[in-house]
C-alpha cells in the first residue's frame, strides 16, 4: 500500500542509495553500519564537540547481541565493567538485587556499563568497516519549499562528497530534535520535570559490584553505575527542588549529596573527578517517525526515562529495524518502523509510571516475602520468567509479559499502600 506523504515515504526504499545520518551516537552510528553492510552509499555526520562525560553508561543485556554484531563486544568488554545485575534501593534499610542470570531462559545473562565516548567511538568504527564514511562536522538540514521534503545545506552536501541530495535523511541526532523542529511536528511530552545532574566520582561504594544501582532518595531517585575506577552517579531531581541547593550545577549536587538520607553514607567519602553536566525536559517523543524523504531513529524518535537504562537498547532496536524497512523495499515498510517504535516507547513510558507512582517497587518488595512461602515459590518461577525479561530488554514488546507485570501492578501488591515507595 503506498504511504501517504503524512505518514511516510513516496520513493520505492529499493531507490534510496545515497543516505545521510546525523549524528553518530548508538543510533546513528548503528543505522550506519547496518545500511552500509548491505550495500547503500552512507554518509554520517558526526558533531565532533561532545561533552565532557555523556550519560547513557548503563546497558540492560539486550544490548549484547548488537555488540556482538558488529564485532565489538570484546572492544567494548576491554574498556567497560561487566555487569551481572541490577540493586534497587528502597530506603535506608531494604533494597532488592535482580541478578540476570536467574531469570530464567534469559538469552543474555549479562551486560556492560560504558564509558561513553569510547563507546560511541567503538560503534562508528564498525560502521566505517561495514562501508560508512564519517564526517566530522554539525550538519544542517533546511525545508524543501513547504512540503515534507528536508535537504542537506551545501556545506554538508560538499563534505559527504554528494553532488546532488540524499535519497533519504535519518535524524539520530538524539534529544536536539533538529529534524522535528524544522518541520514543526509536535512532540508529547511526559508527566515529569525532573532535572538530571551527572558527575563520576571517586570512592562512592556500590554494594554489588559491577550492578547499576538505582536510590530511591527523599526528592527523586539518584543511579550509581560503576566504571573502571570510578563511579558515574545521577541525580534525577525536580529542577525547584534542586535551585534550593546552590546555583550551579556543581553547587546542587555536592550539596544533595549531603543532604539526602540515602545517598549522603555512602556519598561521603566520594571525591568528584569531573564537571557536573545537567540535563532537562527529557520525556518527549515525536508524534511522527517518517516522512517523504526522512526518518527518526533512537532518542530524536523519542525518550522517555532514563530509570531503567533503556535508551541505548531503544537506539540499537530502531536502528535495525529501519534499516531493514529501508533495504527490504517495501512500501509499508517505513510505516510499520514507525508504528514498531511507538509501541516500544509505549511500552517503556507505562512501566517507568509504574516506577515512579511507587507500583513497581511495591512488587518487588512483596514479591521478595511471597518468594519464602510454598505456593509463592510456584508463582515467583512463572513470575521469574516474564517479568525481569521487560527491564533485561528481551521481552518489553511482548504483549503475555506486559499483560502479566500489568496484571501484578494492579492486584499483586497485598494491602500495601504504593504511594508509599512513589519517588517524589
Ligand atoms: C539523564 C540521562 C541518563 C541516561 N542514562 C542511560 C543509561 O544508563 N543507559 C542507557 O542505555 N541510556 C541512558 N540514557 C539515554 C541515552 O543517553 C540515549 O537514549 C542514547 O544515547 C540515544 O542514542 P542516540 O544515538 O539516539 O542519541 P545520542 O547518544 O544523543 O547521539 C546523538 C549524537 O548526534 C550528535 N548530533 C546532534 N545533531 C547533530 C548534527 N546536526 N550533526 C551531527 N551530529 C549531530 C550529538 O552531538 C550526539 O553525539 C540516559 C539519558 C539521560 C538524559
């Protein structure tokens, strides 16, 4: 069925040689690889100024087989900490660890947390060996006329050695949206205003060594993800909440650290190694995917939390799933990435409610005393297999698993009262 110019491409996929990609973080650097590996004349645009640290360091298993093929997973392992699991702070006193391999017929029972300029290095390596070149320059795009069609500026078009436009322009130029606000397609934004603070330190402990950790704090939630020799810790706090501890960034998060119950222990002997980098406004997805002679992949189609480490996963997924619909030649192909997508971001934004009105939590602290009775057990070994695998990354399209942690959300907690572990 061909697409509507509202809701995707007119040109036959098949017709699509010359593509462009801005931006060269999971996203676009994956696109890259996955296009030019099967044979299409790529061109990726890489911003060459980046911050000093970049979040995005924690990666739930589903991850690995990507790495793996693009061949840079002993690359990635060499520089990175494995990680066997996940420990969520509850309070002061009770927390859960989730080792991921005990959930059972799990494909990957592992992962990594990066540091993340060498890992987006690792990955536009791969794509500059399946074929793609890398220009190291901001790209800009302008409007064709009034329609839905986008066009590389001369400079751009001169740098990727192209005398005439692409066939098809990929925004992966994650949260700057340069695609969307160009063509003025609005965006749906989350519930939440929370500001995030990022730093790494030295001397902050993790109580299982290499598992991401997420605290639930008085205001908010903070992660401890652990590096080679030191630790990457996030602050995820309503922005009014933070003014009230300094003006900086730097000043807000040195004086959090010590203020918060939680954190401020095990926060006390940590020694700050970088800047504070902040971030805000970062639920928000597009309203639409594709175009006549464009696409959305990976955070420029949407993000919707950073809680339970999803993005990269979700930046990988489109990346592959796109450029299958742009080399299988099908028509509805493009139309069927965008609707694919949307129902993962869906999928991940109605869990990470559940974090934050405190469902989640709640679960998993019941489901810790169910375990120790008999019929528990029964229960928890079904449980064991459905559940983890949505926050492994493995099953979060799957419509049994989601139905079932659904279900749990909203019959599973006892008599406990959720708003009691909401994060605030
Ligand atoms: C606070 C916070 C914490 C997070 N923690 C995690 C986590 O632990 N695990 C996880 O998996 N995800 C995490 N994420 C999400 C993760 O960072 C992103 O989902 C992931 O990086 C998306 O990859 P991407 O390639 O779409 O975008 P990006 O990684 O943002 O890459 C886009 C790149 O494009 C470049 N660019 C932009 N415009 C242009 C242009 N015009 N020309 C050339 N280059 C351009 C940018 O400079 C950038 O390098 C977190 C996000 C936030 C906000």
């Amino acid at each position: 069925m061909p697409m509507t110019p509202q809701h995707g491409a007119s040109l036959e996929p098949r017709a699509r040689r010359r593509i462009a990609v801005l931006g060269g973080g999971p996203a676009g650097a994956g696109a890259a690889a996955f296009l030019a590996g099967a044979g299409l004349d790529v061109c990726v645009f890489a911003r060459g100024k980046r911050p000093p640290i970049i979040v995005g360091e924690s990666l739930v298993p589903a991850v690995v087989p990507y790495l793996r093929r693009l061949g840079i997973e002993e690359e990635v392992a060499a520089y990175s900490v494995w990680k066997g699991g996940a420990t969520f702070v509850f309070d002061r006193e009770s927390r859960l660890n989730i080792r991921f391999d005990e959930v059972r017929d799990a494909k990957t029972t592992y992962s990594y947390n990066v540091p993340r300029d060498r890992f987006d290095a690792s990955i536009l390596g791969a794509a500059q060996r399946c074929g793609a070149r890398v220009v190291e320059l901001t790209a800009r795009l302008e409007r064709d006329g009034d329609s839905d069609r986008v066009r590389l500026c001369g400079d751009a078009l001169a740098a990727a050695g192209w005398s005439e436009q692409p066939d098809l322009v990929i925004d992966a130029g994650g949260r700057s949206r340069v695609l969307t606000r160009l063509l003025g397609i609005p965006h749906l934004e989350g519930d939440r205003r929370d500001t995030a603070l990022h730093a790494h330190f030295e001397g902050i402990e993790v109580e299982v060594p290499g598992n991401v950790h997420t605290d639930r704090l008085e205001h908010g939630w903070a992660w401890r993800i652990p590096l080679q020799g030191r630790v990457s810790m996030g602050l995820v706090v309503d922005g009014d909440i933070l003014r009230k501890f300094g003006d900086s960034a730097e000043e807000q998060m040195d004086a959090y650290l010590r203020h918060d119950a939680v954190i401020r222990d095990f926060a006390r002997p940590a020694r700050r190694v970088t800047p504070v980098v902040r971030y805000t406004n970062y639920q928000a997805r597009t309203t639409r995917g594709v175009g006549e002679n464009w696409a959305l992949v990976g955070d420029a189609f949407g993000f919707v939390d950073p809680v339970f480490s999803s993005g990269a996963l979700v930046a990988f997924q489109s990346a592959d799933l796109l450029a299958r619909a742009v080399v299988s030649g099908d028509p509805a192909a493009l139309a069927r990435y965008e609707k694919e997508v949307m129902r993962n971001l869906d999928t991940w934004h109605r869990v990470i409610r559940w974090f934050y009105d405190g469902r989640l939590l709640t679960l998993f602290r019941v489901g810790q005393y169910v375990r120790e009775t008999w019929p528990g057990r029964l229960v928890d070994f079904h449980f064991r297999k459905h559940m983890p695998k949505i926050f492994t990354g493995e099953d979060v399209t799957n419509r049994y698993s989601l139905a079932l942690v659904s279900f749990m959300v909203k019959h599973g907690l006892a008599r406990n009262d959720p708003r009691a572990l909401q994060i605030l």
